[in-house]
C-alpha cells in the first residue's frame, strides 16, 4: 500500500460521511505498520457536539480490533459535492491521534483536489504535545 492509494481510499471514505449539518465531508484512510487499512469518515449528529470527526472514527475503528501500531493516515476533506481541498486535522484528532502513534514516524498525508498530497510528520503537527509519558504512562 502506497501513500498514493492511500489518499485514493480516504477520499473513497469521504464518499460515506453524514455531514447532514455543516455539508463537510471529510474522509480518512489509516494505514497500519502490518498494511492494513482502515477507513472512517466524519459522522455528525442532531446533538452537534455527538459528531465525529472521520480521523477519531478511523482510529477507533483501528485500535478496537486490537491495532496498536500506526504508519500513517491520509485525510481528504472539503464541502461536500466538490473535491478535497486541503483539511487538516482539527485540534481534538491531533490529541487522539498522539495517544497512539509516534510523532517521528507517523506520517500526515493532506489529500489535495488532484489526489496528490502533502506528507507532514506528525510531530510538526502537534509539537509540544502532552503525552501518556507527562502521566508516567
Ligand atoms: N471534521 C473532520 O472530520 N475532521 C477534522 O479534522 C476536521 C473536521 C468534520 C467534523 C464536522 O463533521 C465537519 O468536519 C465540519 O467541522
């Protein structure tokens, strides 16, 4: 699995989110140290604060059937009917994210409206995270 096809399945999951409240649909694809993929979109709510972000429902996908070791997600996200268009992850994915990936090796893949992509460390993304390590976890 290359970070190209990669991208191709995070927009594909784009394609399933329920973003009946704000028309933004954003799609995630996460790949596992083994190849495996998992995939997520964002899934909002009457209740708006019940939503989900589709980077939170990939990982939750991923770490409930036992994953445990991350190599990268591609997130493609953008109003709904137009193509991505450069969606970065929101503040509350970047935190969940960290609990589970290593900031040097996970990769951050910004799907642009032509499917190519920005590759972003994840450390550049959340630096001076807080960590399970500030907990002696
Ligand atoms: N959204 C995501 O799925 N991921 C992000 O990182 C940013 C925001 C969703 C949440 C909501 O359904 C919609 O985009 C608008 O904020």
């Amino acid at each position: 699995m290359d970070y190209a096809q990669l991208c191709i399945l995070a927009d594909e999951a784009r394609s399933r989110s329920y973003c009946v409240y704000s028309d933004f649909a954003v799609g995630a694809a996460l790949l596992t140290e083994e190849g495996k993929v998992y995939q997520g979109c964002n899934i909002e709510n009457a209740s708006y604060p019940a939503g989900i972000c589709a980077e939170r429902t990939a990982f939750c996908k991923a770490i409930s059937e036992g994953e445990r070791n991350f190599k990268a997600i591609a997130i493609a996200g953008g109003p709904k009917g137009s193509k991505p268009d450069n969606a970065y992850p929101c503040g509350i994915c970047r935190q969940f994210m960290n609990e589970f990936v290593s900031g040097d090796s996970f990769d951050v893949l910004i799907v642009h409206e032509d499917l190519s992509y920005d590759q972003i460390k994840f450390s550049d993304i959340l630096p001076f995270s807080f960590d399970p390590a500030n907990l002696n976890k």
